[in-house]
C-alpha cells in the first residue's frame, strides 16, 4: 500500500513540473503561425493598438501560466518585491493575424536566470554579449546578448537589468533585420549588417564586428563593454 501512495506521489510531483498546456512560446515560428491558432482558445489576453508600420499591427500581452511557458519551462509568477506580474507578449498583423515577434519579461532573479540558462541549451553560446561597464565586464555580470539563427531567420534578445528587487530579464525574439533601434546594447547594429552583407558572410556576426571595431577604434565604449 505504501509502494502505491508512493509512486501515485511521485506522478503527481512529476505532473505538477509540467506546462499546463501544449502550448510552448519556443514552439512559434515567426511570419508563419497564426495568433488565432497557436492561443489555446480559453485564455483570455488583453490586446493593445501599436500603430502602423508596413501593415496595422497589435499586441497581445497575459501572464496566464498556460502561455509563459518557453523552452518546456514555465516562467509565469510575480516577484513580490517588484510588485511586477510576469508576461508575455504577442505582435501580430491584424490584416492576417500572423505573430511577427514575441516578448517574455520575468522580474523574478532565479527565473530570470533559469530564462538564460534554457536560451543557452536550446541555442548554444550567444553570439554576442554586452556589458553595463567595465566593471561589470571585469566581475563578468553581462546585461545583453544575442543568438542569431540564420537559417530559421530568428534573432534572439535578451536584455539582463539589475533592479532593486533582483534580475529583470527581458526576452525579445523577432526576425532578422537591418536595424533595431528599440533595443538595448546593439547601437552598431546596422552598420554590422551593412558589413556582413558586404562580406557576403552569413557566419559574420556581431561580435566578431565589435572585435574588428576595437582594433581601429580603441577607446568606443561599445566596442569595450563586449566579449
């Protein structure tokens, strides 16, 4: 009997680890999937206007456990110190309800740092990471970095911010572009394009650019705050 109650435990435990849903943030492929078809239909999201810019875009953002599951890891909570509920985002066209970009944010320091080490499983090392000061890069506490999957034309974002109350990471994954001006810590990004296209190498990357960067110009801030 006591074999029984306690295998039907361990199943519970296990089962309780799980996502609550099919539904996997990493599972979206951009310009493709349907907002309609990928949101289980029961869960309630709050959707806001963004503007036009090539076409009506909006927004849907929630912090339901059923959706802030990326990589099979569920990131839904809130820190209580922050006073700051986690969420997730969805950009869509309106003409077609396409998802052209997603957005998860935790304020939570372990969930911020649980976010880092799955983006590194599932994507390897990043491509790119940046600094707040040299301090930071001396102490190695990074704020910023970059996975670009060529071949899936996915760019991965993940911006670290130390507030008062831990770790707010910041997820963004969208499409390879030419420029991002919304986004910290990538000031030369068009400019790194400009060249990879130039050298007509899909491996160039945007460290390797920096790297190139400091050896004719030394003392750029941007170019010292990476590695």
């Amino acid at each position: 009997m006591k074999q029984i109650l306690g295998i039907l435990l361990t199943c519970i435990l296990l089962q309780s680890c799980k996502p609550q849903s099919d539904f996997d943030l990493a599972k979206i492929t951009l310009n493709q999937d349907k907002i309609s078809d990928v949101i289980p239909k029961n869960i309630k999201m709050t959707t806001f206007d963004i503007g036009v810019a090539e076409g009506d875009y909006k927004y849907t953002s929630t912090g339901s456990d059923k959706i802030l599951i990326f990589n099979q890891i569920n990131f839904s909570g809130e820190n209580p110190k922050a006073n700051y509920e986690n969420k997730a985002a969805l950009y869509f066209n309106i003409q077609d309800s396409i998802i052209s970009r997603y957005q998860l944010e935790t304020s939570d320091t372990e969930q911020s740092k649980e976010l880092l080490k799955t983006l590194k499983e599932k994507l390897g090392s990043a491509n790119y990471t940046g600094f707040k000061s040299e301090k930071d890069k001396t102490e190695n506490i990074p704020d910023g970095f970059i996975w670009e999957k060529i071949k899936e034309n996915t760019l991965y974002h993940l911006s670290y911010s130390k507030q008062h109350y831990g770790i707010h990471a910041t997820l963004n994954v969208l499409p390879i572009l030419e420029t991002y001006p919304a986004l910290p810590g990538i000031s030369y990004w068009e400019d790194f394009t400009f060249q990879r296209n130039k050298r007509k190498d899909s491996d160039y990357t945007y460290q390797q650019y920096l790297i190139d960067e400091l050896e004719n110009n030394p003392f750029d801030i941007q170019n010292k705050l990476s590695k």
